[in-house]
C-alpha cells in the first residue's frame, strides 16, 4: 500500500515523499485508519517497525493549527524518545506548521514554561516532568483529543504507574492510544481502566523479536573480554553500531578502552548530564561517530537507520532486554547483526532466552586482528532530516517579545516579498529576546536576503540562519 491510498493530506504527503517513507509498513497501515477514526487502540508491535509515524501521521492530520493549546500528549519512559518522537512530529507536520515541544527531566524548567506559551500542538514529555507542569499549572491539557503511551511496559517498569494515573485523571474525555513492543499486567489494567473499546493490534510474526536481525554469540573470559570485542570490530567493519553494557562503569570503561585506541566514539548512560546525552546521541545519529557505547538507556524507541551490529559486551540476562537492545538494527525492513559476549557462567541466559523466543543464538568467533584505520575515523550518515532541511530553513531574529514582534509582523515582513506566499512559512516562535521561523519549499536564502533589507515593527532586525 503506498500513502497516498490512505486519504492523507497533500502537505502531509509531500513531507513523507521528502522523507524518503515509501510503502506503508502493516503496523502503519491497520493504525492510521483507526486513529483517523478516533478510536482507541492498543498495539503490540516489535521495535523498528515504524510504530511513532503510525500515530503521528494520523494525528498531525486532527491538529487544529488555529489552537494555541496542546491537542496531542505523547508520554514516554525516556528523554531520549521524548526528544525523537517530537522531532518525528514535527517533520512529517512541516507542511501543516505542527509544533511539537518535547519536554523532560533535567532540563531547566524555566525554558520549558516559556515555549508551552507558544503555539504548541504536540507535548512529547517524561511522565515525572509532564505531572510536574501540570501540578504547578503551566501545562493546560484542556484541548488534548489524543492521549498516546509509546513504550508502555517500559513506563511501568520504571515505575510509572502512580504518576501516569494522575496524568490520566487530568485529561478530558479523549482518544487514547498504548503502544509498546512487549505487554505486561500493568499495561491491560490501564488499558481496562482508562480505554474506551480499544481496538486490539498485534503485529503477528513467527517470533517476537526482530528476524531481520541473526542472532550470534563468542564465549569469552573475563580477561580476554575487551579483546574480543575489539577484534569483531575489526572484522565486522560496520557502518555504525551500538554497544551495549549493563551498568554505567562498564559503558565508561568500554569508552576509555575505545577512545585510547583511537575508535571513532561516543555513549550515553543514566549519570551523564542531560545535555551531553542529547549532544552524544544527535551527534552519532548524524553519523559523527561509528560506535555508541550505551546502557539500556538507549535501547528504547532510538531510530537509527543505518546500525548493522549490535554488541552484547555485557550479556543480556531477559529476553526482553535482549528485543529492545537487538532491535536498534534491522530497523523496518533492512538487516542486521547482533553479538554477545558470554562467559560460561552466562550460558543459562543465552539457552533462557533461546526457549523463551523459540529461537536459535549461533556460536561464533572472533578473529585475531589489528585495529582498522577505516574505524578510526567516523563515516557521514545520510539523514532523512537532512533532506528535509534542504527544503526548510529556520531564520534567527534578534527581537521577540523584548520588542514586542509578534508571529503577524514577521509573517507580515515575510510576505511583502512577492515570490513568497503564506503557504511558504512554517512554525514562528517569539521568546523573550529572540524569535524563529521556519521557510518551507525551499526560498530560505531567499526570505533571509530580502528581510536583511526589511523593517519588523519600524525597525531593522538582525536576521540570520539559526545554527
């Protein structure tokens, strides 16, 4: 089925054409009419299978651009996904100038009450720092029609339950939507609870994992351990990968023993700042770095489209841990290679998890070899964002509300440029000292050039690229 059977917008499609989203996936295709149709939905789907624009797409095409309030609320486990989800909102609803906000822990909460002022169609946010907004009041969710929880078991594991039921209890009658890889007690009791005659999805497969990916494991010992890894780099070579350990110190010593190689490499785990976690995972999904060094924070809704391998160093001890961590390769439909390191003390977890997803792990080796200069050096990745960016650019304004500029006396600016029509402009955001606005199709250096030379509200405003 390709997009354009499903009755989409023309804006719509034309972004999703630009984002190279070519066949619908089935998840896609048995979600998007249901959520188009305004009825509640729980889906099981594995990860990678294309769940966050099953629900996007259909939800950017209910947003009411003219309401200021928020009209869809996306929670989420991780600030990671939170951060992902937003953007994956915003660039399929380019066309329709959504704005999506994401919004979580660890982040001044300050910023955060200044742009919930703006025009914000989409809340993407943690559920402790969503429930903090709404319990000081700066998070109105009045106008919210759609209530989605992406990762639902995930949430409940992290022991959300209590904070997500006051959230829920907050909300208007609206349309709720539960979306996770795996299921567990805490999801249907939601689900009984807060649901209104869901429609029940489950992606049906002959196994729950991801089969694109072949399943591999090396027997080591504790002193031969980092060695090994280092030789299936260098035989492998992959395009980008992820390395996977299950505390935080051995995310820090994989990295040291990497980066004194001279591995091209960056990681995330739960005690870094938050703004060097998002820094780490934007740059290596940019292509800046070949290797991830992560613990399973980032094993959850990541959308990374070219991994082909994922390293096990730390031996996964769930079969739920090993789909959510395998599942960053073999993304949709391409595919991909997991290896974990196991010490014979270990083998229970393999054979555990082989009866459990009725699967088969092959034993493997590493070859001896020297470190490859290839693997030193990172390899650009090309994003479907970065094609979206060649047709929108986002102008910087020094003056906002300082100046009392609002969205009309830029669009106004904007349009006294007769090769550029109202169809042209997309999200404006005026902030105290400065303002942004994106120019769609295109005419960015354009617009920039032209309102070099222009007044905004009888006065010459430095205008620029935003970086």
């Amino acid at each position: 089925m390709k997009f354009n059977e499903l009755g989409l917008s023309a804006e719509i499609l034309k972004a999703l054409d630009i984002l190279e989203y070519k066949e619908v996936l089935p998840v896609q295709e048995k979600v998007i009419p249901i959520l188009l149709d305004k009825k509640d939905v729980i889906v099981r789907s594995k990860t990678g299978s294309g769940k966050t624009a099953s629900y996007a797409i259909p939800e950017i095409e209910k947003i009411d651009w003219m309401l200021n309030q928020p009209q869809v609320l996306v929670l989420t486990p991780t600030r990671e996904l939170a951060k992902q989800v937003a953007g994956e909102f915003k660039a399929i609803g380019s066309y329709k100038r959504i704005n999506a906000l994401p919004i979580f822990g660890q982040q001044p909460i300050k910023g955060q009450i200044t742009a919930l002022k703006q025009k914000v169609h989409v809340v993407c946010g943690t559920i402790g720092r969503i429930l903090d907004h709404i319990e000081r009041g700066t998070l109105d969710l009045s106008m919210v029609h759609t209530c989605i929880i992406d990762e639902a078991d995930e949430c409940f594991k992290l022991g959300f339950l209590d904070d997500l039921e006051k959230i829920l209890q907050t909300l208007p009658l609206c349309n709720m939507a539960l979306f996770s890889a795996t299921m567990n007690d805490d999801v249907k009791q939601i689900a009984g609870k807060y649901l209104h005659d869901p429609v029940e999805i489950q992606i049906k497969e002959a196994k729950e994992y991801n089969t694109n990916i072949s399943l591999y494991y090396v027997k080591v010992t504790k002193e031969n351990k980092m060695e090994t890894l280092f030789h299936l780099m260098n035989e492998h070579k992959p395009s980008q990968a992820i390395i996977f350990c299950n505390f935080r110190e051995n995310v820090e010593t994989v990295f040291d023993a990497f980066y004194d190689e001279g591995y091209s490499c960056c990681m995330i785990h739960g005690g870094l700042d938050q703004d060097e976690r998002l820094l780490n995972m934007q740059d290596f999904k940019k292509g800046m770095f070949r290797f991830l060094i992560a613990s399973d924070v980032a094993a959850r809704g990541i959308d990374i489209e070219k991994i082909s391998h994922v390293y096990n160093y730390d031996c996964p001890t769930t079969a739920e841990n090993l789909i959510h961590r395998i599942g960053r390769s073999g993304r949709v439909d391409r595919r991909g290679e997991s290896y974990t390191l196991v010490l014979d003390t270990q083998m229970k977890y393999i054979e555990r998890m082989e009866e459990e997803l009725d699967t088969h792990f092959i034993e493997t080796y590493a070859k001896k070899s020297v470190m490859s200069k290839e693997l030193a050096t990172s390899e650009r990745v090309h994003l479907k964002d970065e094609k979206l960016s060649e047709q929108i650019m986002k102008l910087y304004l020094k003056g906002g509300k300082n100046k009392k500029i609002r969205p009309g006396d830029i669009v106004g600016a904007i349009l006294e440029n007769k090769n550029v029509t109202f169809e042209d402009i997309g999200v404006i955001e005026i902030l105290e000292h400065q303002s942004y606005v994106d120019i769609l199709n295109g005419k960015g250096e354009m617009v920039l050039e032209d309102l070099k030379k222009r007044k905004i509200k009888n006065k010459m405003i430095i205008v620029e690229k935003a970086k």
